[in-house]
C-alpha cells in the first residue's frame, strides 16, 4: 500500500522525506510548457512525482489540440513520475 503526499510547497514534500514509504508529489497549478534540466533536478530534491494540468501537456490552438509538448518525455527521463 502506498501513502501520496502532494502539495504545491517545496518545504511540505521535504518535511516527508524521512518517511520512504510516503510518495511525495509536487504539484504544478499553472499551465507549464516545459521543464529545464536544472529545475527538473531541483524538483528531485523533493519530490517522486509530478502532477500537472492536462494543459501543459498538450498544444492547443483555439479550440483544436495541435500537437504535445516534450513535458512528458522531460520529466520521465529525469526518472519521476508525472499524474
């Protein structure tokens, strides 16, 4: 059985660090469309996962998806999962 703790703070996730079992996941409320390799190794200071809106994983042009962005592939290489 496992034990997610998401929050939007950094401190919050850090705080359950000393427990292993518990899953920390960083939540992202604002629409992102990419993650830099310096950010993305801060947030696995803290953080299991990553959990953002649907979107920042997709291009959208009015009212039409035109294609996804490389989040998804940025964050899985950096070894962390994202909701």
């Amino acid at each position: 059985q496992q034990v997610f703790i998401q929050s939007d703070d950094s401190s919050v996730l850090s705080v359950f660090k000393k427990f292993p079992k518990f899953r920390r996941v960083l939540v992202i409320d604002p629409v992102i469309s990419g993650a830099s390799k310096p950010s993305i190794g801060e947030i696995k200071g803290f953080a299991d996962a990553v959990m953002v809106s649907r979107g920042s994983l997709v291009r959208v042009n009015g009212f039409f998806l035109t294609g996804f962005n490389d989040l998804v592939t940025e964050i899985h290489d950096a070894n962390l999962s994202l909701h």
